[in-house]
C-alpha cells in the first residue's frame, strides 16, 4: 500500500492539482494530450460534482428519479451475496465434507485449495476481463454458470451421496462423484470471482448522478453487509437441516439473478463518471422542459 498513490479525484477535490497531476501520470504511465484531456475532464468533473451536491439533503433520496437507482444498488448487493459465495468462503469446511465425507483434514486442505482458487479467479478478472465486456453480460453469465454448478451439484449429491465417516484413526476415500462436486464448486467461485465477486462495487458507483453518488453507494454496502449476516446467520442452518438441498437453493437464487441481470440492469461500460453525469443531467433537463412545455400548452 505504500507504492499506490492518492486518489486522482480526492487529491482534485482537496486542491492539490500538482499532486493529481503526479498520480494519474502515474496510474497510465504517460503524460501525453491524451492524459492531459482526462485530468482536465477530472477537474471540470469534480467541480462539476461540488456544485451538484451543494444543499443535498437525504430526504431527496426519496424522490421518484432516485428511487430507482437506490433500488438497483441494494438489489444488486443483495444479489450478490444470494449467489452463496460468501456463505461458501465462511463455511468451506463443513460445504466441503457434505461433499466428500472424510475427515476434517481433508475438508480444511480443499478449504484452503478454495482460497487460493479465488485469489487467482479474482486476479484474472482484475488483468484479462475486467472491461473487455459489457456489466450486464458478464453478471448474467457469471450468474448462470454459478446456477448450472451448484444444480448439478445438488443432484450428484442426492444420488451420489459421500461414504459416512471412517471411525477414528480410520481413513475414507473420496469418490469419484466427490471429486466431481469439488471440481464444481471450484468452477463455481470462479464464475463468482470473475463477475459478481468484483463487478457489483463499480457497477453501483455508476449508476448513480453525482448528487447522490455517495448516500446511493452507501445504501448498497448497507445492504450487503445486512444479507452477509443474514446468510452467514443463517448458512449451518441450511446445511444440517437440507443438506444436498443447500446446493439446490443457492443454485435457483442464481438462476432468479441471471434473470435479473438480462432484464432489468441497464449496461454502463465504457462511460466515464463524468459522462454518465453529463446525461443524467441531460435527461433531467429535456424533462423539465418538456414539463414546462406540458403545463404551458395546458
């Protein structure tokens, strides 16, 4: 952390245009016109910012051309931790052994194999795909292939169900279906990792105009953190009193969200903050001219 420079847009906000001048040469290491036209487009931005939120007050949340964006990002984040990943990262142990049977031991090693899949998962996304394709496709295909995993997940362990545990000092050998059911929850959380592990955070940012970017964000990180201790409350529960029918559950909330990706996310890629200020206000203008043009003719 102590090689990663400020914030362009903080530094611009706190007036230390040198500095964020110095930190965006950084990040794109290049000063040629073209950085020079984004940090000009970054300073008229937060300017532009600071004259929006002047006077803001939380009751304009509310307001009918807030609430849908408020929605979308308590939505998105509840989303996000229905696809039961976090549940799966909190409890891997005990996911695991419904898988293989066994001892902990083994449990605790493909606990730790797990982890080490989601570092890589959520690397690849960061270096190979990370704006190579739209948000919307990315969270419905990423959702998609979560609910394929864990269906057939779920159904190899109805019909395939782990040997019981060995008596102590004893040793169980994992079946071949129990291989299969870890090689697909690996592939699970790399769908996860690789599209609603990362990509709610920007996606929430951006849908949101400047007058309310900051109270809009927040009110999906409240979310998130309500479903996480909700789920994380509520994940033993599920696995000792459904067991295969776990997988099952957490594989149709993932197919509902797919569903909810396609239909009602709209796309934001490749649009700068900026830009998506500029046609809000746009929109927000041909509005109240039209409304003025409505009660005039009225």
């Amino acid at each position: 952390m102590f090689t990663v420079t400020e914030s362009v847009r903080w530094l611009t906000r706190k007036g230390r245009h040198a500095e964020a001048w110095e930190s965006l040469k950084w990040i794109r290491a290049d000063d040629s016109q073209a950085t020079v036209d984004e940090m000009e487009e970054i300073r008229y931005g937060v300017e532009m910012e600071f004259q929006a939120t002047e006077g803001f007050r939380l009751k304009e949340l509310i307001q009918r051309q807030n609430l849908y964006p408020l929605a979308m990002a308590f939505a998105v984040f509840t989303a996000q931790q229905a696809t039961g990943a976090t549940a799966f990262a909190y409890y891997s142990t005990q996911y695991f052994k419904k898988l293989v049977g066994g001892s902990g031991s083994q449990a605790l090693l493909l606990s730790g194999i797990f982890g080490a899949v989601k570092v890589i998962a959520c690397a690849g996304f960061v270096f190979l795909i990370a704006d190579r394709f739209g948000r919307r496709i990315q969270l419905t295909v990423g959702a998609l292939c979560m609910a394929a995993c864990l269906i057939t997940t779920a159904v190899v362990v109805k019909y395939k169900p782990p040997p019981p545990a060995a008596p102590a000092g004893g040793h169980t050998n994992v079946t071949h279906s129990g291989i299969a059911t870890v090689a697909l929850i690996y592939l699970f959380v790399i769908a996860y990792n690789l599209s609603w592990g990362p990509l709610p955070w920007p996606y929430v940012s951006e849908i949101f105009t400047a007058r309310i970017r900051e109270p809009g964000v927040a009110t999906g990180v409240a979310a998130q953190w309500l479903w996480n201790f909700v789920f994380t409350l509520s994940t033993p529960y599920m696995i000792n009193n459904l067991g295969w029918g776990t997988f099952l559950v957490w594989g149709l909330f993932d197919t509902v969200i797919a569903m909810f990706s396609w239909t009602v996310l709209k796309e934001t890629k490749g649009k700068s903050l900026e830009e998506i200020a500029q046609v809000d206000t746009y929109a927000s203008s041909k509005d109240l001219v039209e409304q003025e043009t409505a009660s005039t003719k009225g």
